[in-house]
C-alpha cells in the first residue's frame, strides 16, 4: 500500500520522500525481475524507525513500505508466470532502541528473507556485502544530517555496482556547513578532507548547491554511478528545500524512471502544499485544485518550458560536439542534469529536424527516433 498522508502531519517531506521511494521501487523491480535478475536486494542502510506515526505496522517507515512494494510485484509477476523470483530485506541502524524495534518487526514476518544489522551502516559494510551476494541491490541512505563516512561508503557501492537513493539533506547541510566547527565533519560526508578550497573556489551558490555539487563530483569519481540524477523535496508547511534525492544508476533506464517517478511525485507535492494552506487558512481557494497543480508544475516542473529551453541546449551542444552520437545516449546524458523525460526529447529533436538544426534518419514508419538513432548537426548552408 502506497503512503498515507495522514501518517505524516507536520512531515508531510518524508510522505513525498517515501512516495518517490516506492514508486521508484516498483518500476526498477518489474524492469530487474523481467529481465536481469531473478535476485533483488533491498538495503535500507540507516532503516529507523524514526519519528513514525504508525508504532503498530510502521506503514510509515522506508522499510516496511519497501516490503509492502516489492512484495506486491514478486506476487504480481508470479500471477502472471514469472516464479522463483527473490527479494531480501537488508536493514542497519545505530541507535539500539530502534534495531531492537526492527528485530521485532523482522521476527512478526518470518516468510520475507530480512537480516538486521545493529551499528553503524559503515562500520557493517561487509556483513552486509555477504548478505547481498548475488542479484542486484538497491541500496537506500537515509541518514538524519550528514554524518556519514562516504569513503567507506563509496567502496561498498562501487563493489555492489547496483543503485542507490541517496538522502541529502540539503536544510541542514545549508544551515551549518560553512561553519569551521564542522569542517571535518563535512570533509568525511565528502569522502575529502580538503575540501574547504574547492568550495572557496566554487562561484557564488548556496552552501547546499555547492556541497551537492562536490558531492556528486567525488561520487563520480569513485564510480559508483555513471548517472546522478536529483530532485529537490520541499518543507509544504514552510515552502523550503529540505532534502535531495539523488539517485546513482549505471542504467540509463535508471535515469528515465527517475524522471517519470518525479513527475507523478511534483503533482503530488503540489497537492500536499495545497491541502496545507487551505487548512491553515480556513479559506477555499480560488481555483480547482487540477488547476493549481497544473499552473504549479508547468512553471518549475518536469517537462515545463524553461526546462525544455535548457535540455534543447544541451542536446544541441552535445551533438555539435560528438556527432553521430545515438539518440539513446544523449538522451541519458540530458536526462541526468535537465527533469525533462524521453518524450519531451522526442519532441525537441523533432522540432529541431524540422527547423534545419539536427539530421538523423527516422527509422522506418516510425516519427520520432529509435534509440540506436544517430544524431547531427545538420551543416551551415553557405550562400
Ligand atoms: C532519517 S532516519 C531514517 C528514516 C527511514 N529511512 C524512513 O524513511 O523511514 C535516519 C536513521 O539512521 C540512524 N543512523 C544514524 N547514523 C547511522 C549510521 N551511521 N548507520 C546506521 N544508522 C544510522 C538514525 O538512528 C535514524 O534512525
């Protein structure tokens, strides 16, 4: 069953969080487990539970959500042919008092595979390697600030070579990191000590925009993803960033279900502001709420113009400067940075074909490209 909203008053951001996180579930299991792998490994790495309102079922915690997801596809594909498919529940927590609530969660459900590892997330990296030794991990990090080890952290993930959601938390990261106190802290979150003068060097941004940027560079140099993509959730009640998502993928699949998963999710965020300062208010508003959703996504949303204007200009850049590049690729590359989805590439490399800016040949009877299609800029014509 997907999040109740009642579950979440006063942190409706952590109903949008999980949300995101089930729907994300749902689409990379179908796609692993009718293709890939008949093994899927779920990992929530800093599990909780934290702060639910359900202290029966934890229908509000990331690990009981994900059970309830991933079970229901296991059950839809074996419906539907698809027997001896495999999911294991792997959780890790610090805090005693909330590893010994996962422990008597995990004993009320003895038919799911589930292993609970107490301490530190970094400090059980291998257990929990050994645990998930064959078929393909999804790896959830969820932590409270930014107290993580990522150097240790970026090892486990690179081995896995699987995908992770990873939670920053871009409040309080914001609120703190340019504090000295905090320096080394923030050093071992970046899995680099030095990493005051790159940010010094950094043009001006938010202490968050510019954490985030370092971050996802050393991820990418650890290689524990060929794609980082993110979406920012807000505080409804105070209209603030308060975290990221960042999902790392080796999968361009990844990065498309992303995108589409964001979509669906805005309108929801939309929704949840709205009921908010209705409520708060006592007053009706003025228009519907399809409305009010519409207005909202269209301004700042997947697929909305001004993201339109900059994928376009990074499609255009980046055939210029690899042509013959195939649509699939480019795709990806775009979809990582700009929240636009394949059709919204379609539409743009149709446009610019049509106005003399890109070539490439349409695969038979077909009016947008096939992913194999070769993309170029089409030649000045001098006069
Ligand atoms: C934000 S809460 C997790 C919420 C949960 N993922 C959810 O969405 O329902 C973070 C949890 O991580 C735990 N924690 C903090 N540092 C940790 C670490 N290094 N390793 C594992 N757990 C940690 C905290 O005790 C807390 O329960």
């Amino acid at each position: 069953m997907p999040p109740r909203i009642e579950n979440y008053q006063g942190r409706e951001q952590s109903f949008i969080k999980h949300l995101f996180l089930n729907k994300y579930l749902e689409s990379a299991a179908y796609k692993l487990f009718q293709g890939r792998s008949p093994v899927f490994n779920f990992v929530d790495a800093f599990a909780g539970p934290w702060r639910v309102s359900d202290t029966n079922k934890y229908s509000d915690a990331s690990f009981s959500q994900a059970i309830e997801t991933l079970e229901s596809v296991r059950r839809a594909l074996i419906d539907m042919g698809r027997p001896g498919l495999k999911v294991r529940f792997r959780f890790c927590e610090r805090n005693p008092a909330s590893v010994a609530k996962l422990q008597q969660f995990a004993a009320q459900k003895p038919e799911f595979d589930i292993q609970v590892f107490s301490g530190a997330f970094e400090d059980n990296l291998d257990g929990i390697r050994a645990a998930c030794r064959d078929g393909f991990t999804f790896t959830f990090i969820d932590p409270t600030g930014w107290n993580v080890e990522s150097s240790r952290v970026f090892d486990f993930l690179r081995n896995l070579n699987g995908e992770f959601l990873f939670n920053f938390m871009a409040e309080e990261v914001n609120r703190h990191a340019g504090w000295d106190g905090v320096a080394k802290s923030v050093g071992r979150f970046l899995a680099d000590p030095a990493w005051k003068a790159a940010f010094e060097a950094m043009p001006e941004g938010s202490n968050e925009t510019k954490i985030l940027q370092l971050l996802k560079a050393k991820m990418k140099e650890a290689r524990v993803a060929t794609y980082l993509t993110d979406m920012a959730i807000r505080k409804p009640r105070e209209d603030r960033i308060k975290m990221r998502l960042i999902l790392g993928t080796h999968s361009g699949f990844g990065v498309e279900v992303f995108r589409t998963v964001q979509e669906k999710v805005e309108k929801e965020a939309v929704r949840t502001r709205n009921a908010i300062q209705t409520e708060e208010s006592g007053q009706s508003q003025l228009f519907p709420e399809d409305q009010i959703i519409a207005f909202e996504t269209d301004r700042d949303g997947v697929g909305c113009s001004a993201h339109i204007g900059w994928a376009t200009e990074i499609l255009l850049s980046t055939v210029s400067k690899r042509p013959g590049i195939a649509f699939s690729t480019i795709a990806s590359e775009v979809m990582e940075q700009v929240p636009v989805r394949t059709t919204h590439l379609n539409k743009i490399t149709m446009a610019n074909r049509k106005a003399g800016l890109l070539r490439f040949d349409l695969p038979n009877g077909k009016r947008t490209p096939s992913p194999e299609t070769k993309l170029r800029a089409s030649e000045p014509q001098g006069d």
